[in-house]
C-alpha cells in the first residue's frame, strides 16, 4: 500500500481516536498504534465481521470463496509495483 492510500485510510481511525499516529524513529517515519478505544471497537466489530463472512460462504460457497481469494490475489501479484516502493 502507498503512503497516500494509508494516509487516507488511517484518517478517519485516527479522528475516532481508534488509532494514534505519531512521529516515528526518523522524522519522515511515522508510528501508528491502536488506542485501547480501538481494541475495544475492533473487540466489537471482529464477530460482525466473522458473521458477515460466514453468510457469503453460505451464499457462494466455501470453494467459490476459496476461488474468489486465490483470483484476487493472483490480480494482485499481477499489478505493477511503482518504482521506489516495496511490495
């Protein structure tokens, strides 16, 4: 993931103080920890989450999920990686 992308999607975790965001080792790096606030969400959130994933499986299946996993990850591996960024 670039760092714009993380940026963006750390945002909104930082703002609900589910995340904190500070300045790292070097001062271009930056720290991100999650606030006990944010292990409370996310004690909260993981059964919905679990829950939703079981009613896809139950949708489509535990082999089409399995198929649905492997295609992203091989679309994935498929991209190019921008210079001067690690994969």
């Amino acid at each position: 993931m670039d760092r714009s992308t993380l940026s963006r999607n750390l945002a909104p975790l930082a703002a609900q103080g589910w995340v904190d965001v500070s300045v790292g080792a070097d001062p271009r790096s930056r720290s991100i920890s999650v606030t006990a606030a944010g292990r409370r969400k996310l004690k909260a959130a993981l059964p919905l989450w679990r829950k939703a994933q079981c009613e896809i499986e139950s949708m489509l299946g535990a082999t089409s999920v399995g198929e649905l996993h492997r295609e992203i990850e091989r679309a994935l591996a498929a991209l190019p990686v921008p210079s001067g960024r690690r994969p």
